[in-house]
C-alpha cells in the first residue's frame, strides 16, 4: 500500500478520551513482540497503526508495546525477537494529528508505506487485552458505587418515611407539608440533573462523589439544628439534592458505562443494586437510631456514617476510566468476528435532543416510572384498606426490595445479550399484570405474588434505561444524556399523589390501578421505535 510518504512506519491518531493513556500497538504479524504497558503523560489516549510487508493491523485500546520503550517518547526502533524484521514507531503525545515517518524505515524495505488513520471520534468500543485469571478493576469500581448509592439512598430516601412522625410532632406540620419536601426535592433534582450528568463526564467523578458525600453529610448535620420545618426543606433542596445527584445511582451507572463494554448492561444492573440494598438495610439502622437517640442525634450519627463509609473508600478505589487506573480494559471483551468497532461522535446538547434514541426512552420510562412509583409508594394505605396491618406490609416491603434486586440483576445482564425493546415489553408485561392483580381484592398470599412481581418489574428500570443510553450514545456521553432524562422523567414524582388523590375522592385504589393499566399500553407502543444500537447484527 504505498504512497507519497516515503518512510513511513506507522502513523498513530489522537483519541482525547482520557486524561492518562496508553500507547496501543498492534503486532498481529510479529507474536513474539513481548507486551508492556507504557504509560503517556497526555490527555490523550494515542492508537497506533503498525505496517509490516504483511499488511496492515490495527487495533484500538490494545494495552501493547515493544521492547525497547523507554520514557522519552520520541521516535523507537525495535525487531521481531524471532525473524528480525525491524521496525519502527514514533509517538508524538502532543503533536500534531496525522502520518508519522521514521527514518529507520528508509532503511529497511519490508516496512511498506501507508495513510490509514483510525477512526477519529471520542469514543471507540474497545477490544480490551485479555488478562485470564486476574482480577479486573472495573468490580472494585462497581462494588464502591453500590457502597455509596446504599448509604445514600438508604437514608436520603428509603428513610425519609419514618421523619414523617418526629417532624410532625417537632414541627407541628402535616403530612402534607413534611411529605411537600420530598416533592420538592426530586423537582430540584430533575432540575439540576443535566448539569450533574454533564459533570460526570468533564470533571473526576471520584472528585464529584466525595463533594457529593460531603453535602449530603451536611445536609444531615445542619438539619439537627432546624427549628423549624421550612429550615428542613431549605437544607434539603439544596445539600440534600447535590449528595443525592452527586454520589447516587447518576455517579454510579456513569462508571459502569465507563468501565465495562462488553457486559455493560449487567454492569449498570449491578450498580444499581446498591439503592436496593440500602432501602434494604439503612431502614432498620435509622428507625433504631431514631428510637433510642432522638432524630437529632440520630442525623449526626448518620452524617458522620456518611463521612466514614464512602469518603475514603471512593477517593482511594475510584477513577473515571480504565486509562486513569493504569490498566487494561474489560477483559474478554473482544468483537465477535466480522464486528466492526463502534463509533461515537462527540454529542452536544443540540445534538442529543435531535437524537430519536433520546426520545424514545423518555416517553415510554415516564409512564412506566409513573406506574410503578405509583403502586410502591401506596402499597401500605392500599393494604391496610384490605385489612392487612404494619407488620405483615413490612414483611411484604421487604420482599419486594429482595425480588428488586434479582430483577435489577436479570435484566442489566438480559440487556447484554437481547433486544431492549423486548426487556422493556416483558417489564410492562409483569407491571400491567400487577396493577390488574390489585384490583381483584387479593389475599395476604396473592400479595406475596404481587410484591414479587412488583419487584421483579421495577428491577427493571435502571439498568435497562442505562443499557439503551450506554449502547446508543457512547460512555462518553451517557453521564450527559442520562442528566437530561431526568428534567423529563420528574413528571413521573406525580404518579403517587395522583393514585393517593383518586384514592382519596373514590374511596377505593382501582381507578387509579385502572388508569395506570391505560397508561402503560402507549409507552409498550413508543419502544417499537427505538432503533437498534450501532454495530447491532
């Protein structure tokens, strides 16, 4: 393949996807070459084209180099350990994008002459280098960000009910008005999630979730000082929501996009396991916080448990990307055979908002977010009009947060292998099916199968809305989109109020279940247009 660049050993293109990189060679045609990685003090993660009489191979992220590297990142020259064939490259971390010669090819006419730069766009799915039988870094990334969703939300959210009491009586304020908080600040969050995501995929996200700890510390703190509830309320709308965005399942699924590729979905499943566990465990800590010490007190502790348990486990584990850790991507991740790479342009806000792939996911969640925040959150007024008490709801609440976790699993590692289109129509299968069950007067057993399923479908929201973002946008940009989802999907907070008001005027939940039941049919029509992801067979 010659052409007017005479000398020409390899070239190399800039991927600007990382703050710290790694030279990539591909030695296809000369085995022997022994791999080391060699680190580069650029923002730049370089690729490299190695040209042999052979032919041509090229492979992205490939974590390989030759011997004979050192730490001047000038120009290298090198031979196959078994023939001799020399050969040569040139890095330049700095320089100027294009074809790159090297004087030691003149000497040597078995390095033929070529123009074949790589794909120059932000993101490129990778074909990681395999690494069997080692552990990849990308689990510690993942358990941390369960770590921090857990105390987070465990808290922040799965706790707030049990507020409702001590604040009534601190405060003398009514349900409504505690209750008007929460509203308030998942309004605040839809609000400033944009900016949030973007952040996610700019700054250091380590950097972003010890600040977001930190407020939400705060928050906790300062509010044991309120005397009064609009103190509360103002805390929270502001710490409470940056802890919320900035060290929740938005810092998280980001990280799963950004370490995993070929299991990415299962990844983002597991991430979000996190809220799960907490809602699972963090309840129990703070209604006996609360019971022996006084919501006061109680939030001190909790604050400084905040502090404690994700602070030094995020600044040391956590980075944004494999290159930032210094290590090889998701192991086994390699492109079937026949598999082009992946290309992802470098979306802006205009851009996204053109995009069907935005579109689609924001009409067919809200609904179905709508539907299921509706049945959750007025599962124990609903029981107790069937005459079930606190205790054996509990029991019920509990085995959906269990069943959630399953279903989160089933379909973040689901979402790897099918058609999102048909996870999102077996989700909306099991929820509609809930809704007509709970309409039908059921028994303390017959709500067993309820809650499960409940949970089994509610699993199914974060991992499979972060499997279509992460497949169709790229991880450099799933931050980004996933923040501008969320101004939209805040329409679905008024599920819940609406269920309770129908409640209230009908004397009975069917009409809402009902009304939720027609809701979810348009947004299982609206999944149809989703197009499959780039590189999709």
């Amino acid at each position: 393949m010659p052409n007017d660049h005479d000398g020409l050993a390899a070239e190399m293109v800039r991927h600007p996807v990382a703050r710290f990189g790694y030279l990539g060679l591909t030695a296809g045609h000369m085995p022997h070459l022994r791999p080391h990685a060699v680190p580069l003090a650029a923002r730049e993660v370089l690729a490299v084209v190695a040209i042999t009489s052979d032919g041509i191979t090229a492979q992205e992220s490939s974590i390989a180099s030759i011997d004979g590297f050192g730490s001047q990142y000038g120009g290298h020259s090198a031979s196959n350990a078994a023939s001799g064939t020399p050969f040569c490259i040139k890095t330049l971390a700095n320089g100027p994008r294009g074809a790159i010669s090297c004087e030691h090819a003149r000497k040597h006419p078995t390095i033929e002459h070529v123009n074949h730069p790589l794909p120059t766009s932000p993101e490129v799915t990778p074909t990681a280098a395999r690494s069997p039988g080692h552990w990849y870094y990308g689990w510690n990334i993942l358990g941390v960000g369960m770590l921090f969703q857990a105390i987070v939300f465990g808290i922040g959210f799965f706790s707030f009910t049990f507020y409702v009491g001590p604040w009534r009586n601190e405060f003398g304020a009514s349900r409504g008005d505690v209750l008007a908080i929460l509203v308030l600040v998942q309004v605040v969050m839809g609000i400033a999630s944009p900016f949030a995501g973007r952040a996610m995929d700019h700054l250091s996200i380590r950097t972003l979730v010890v600040a977001g700890s930190v407020c939400f510390a705060l928050a906790l703190a300062l509010s044991s000082q309120a005397t009064a509830l609009w103190h509360v309320g103002l805390i929270y709308s502001a710490l409470f929501v940056a802890g919320a965005l900035l060290a929740g399942p938005l810092a998280a699924q980001t990280l799963a996009a950004k370490w995993f590729f070929a299991r990415r979905g299962m990844a983002i499943g597991l991430a979000s396991v996190g809220t799960s566990l907490g809602g699972f465990v963090l309840p129990v800590l703070v209604t006996y916080l609360i019971a022996t010490h006084g919501w006061r007190e109680a939030n001190l502790w909790l604050a400084a448990l905040v502090l404690i348990g994700i602070t030094p486990a995020v600044w040391v584990v956590v980075r944004n990307t494999p290159q930032d850790k210094g290590v090889a991507p998701e192991p086994d991740s390699a492109p079937a055979p026949g598999a082009m790479p992946v290309t992802f342009p470098a979306w802006n806000t205009a851009a996204i908002l053109k995009q069907r792939a935005f579109w689609v996911p924001v009409l067919a969640f809200t609904p179905l977010m709508a539907a299921m925040g509706a049945a959750q959150q007025n599962f124990a007024p609903y029981t107790e009009d069937l005459g079930i008490d606190a205790q054996s709801t509990a029991y019920l609440v509990s085995l959906t947060a269990i069943v959630m976790v399953g279903g989160k699993v089933f379909f973040g590692a689901m979402a790897d292998r099918w058609d999102h289109r048909w996870l999102f129509a077996l989700a909306v299968s099991v929820l509609l099916a809930t809704l007509i069950f709970m309409t039908l007067q059921p028994s303390y057993p017959f709500l067993v199968l309820i809650s499960s399923m409940l949970g089994f479908a509610a699993g199914g929201f974060l991992p499979l809305l972060g499997a279509i973002v992460g497949s169709r946008f790229g991880p450099a940009a799933f931050g980004q989109v996933m923040g501008m989802v969320g101004p939209f999907t805040t329409l679905a907070a008024l599920g819940p109020w609406v269920a309770g008001a129908i409640r209230d005027s009908a004397g009975s939940y069917d009409a809402a279940w009902q009304i939720f039941m027609a809701v979810l049919i348009p947004a299982a029509l609206v999944i149809i247009l989703l197009k499959p992801p780039p590189g999709a067979r």
